[in-house]
C-alpha cells in the first residue's frame, strides 16, 4: 500500500524547492532592472491593458 503521507511531503517539498527557485530569480531580475543605468518606470497604454471580457 503507497504511503500517502511520505507522498505528500515530498510532493509539498518539491513543491516550497520550485517556488524558492522562481522567487530568487524574479528577486535577481529585479535587482539586475533597478541597478542597469536606463531604469525607468513608465505606465503602459490603454491599448496594452485591454482585456476581453469573456476573460474577467
């Protein structure tokens, strides 16, 4: 019989190890973005933040 409980663990394991990684890697693109020289911030147009919708 499958051990549920030792599935789960390290199902939730690999699962906290997956988001450390994308979370460390959106942290470094930020840092990198914020320390280039042209970091600027602009808001983006209409057009661009249109959403259909059948999406909302």
């Amino acid at each position: 019989m499958p051990d549920y409980e030792e599935m789960y663990l390290e199902l939730f394991r690999a699962t906290e190890r997956a988001i450390n990684i994308l979370v460390d890697a959106q942290q470094k693109a930020e840092e990198q973005y914020l320390s280039s020289p042209e970091a600027t911030v602009s808001a983006l147009s209409d057009a661009v933040l249109h959403v259909p919708k059948s999406l909302l």
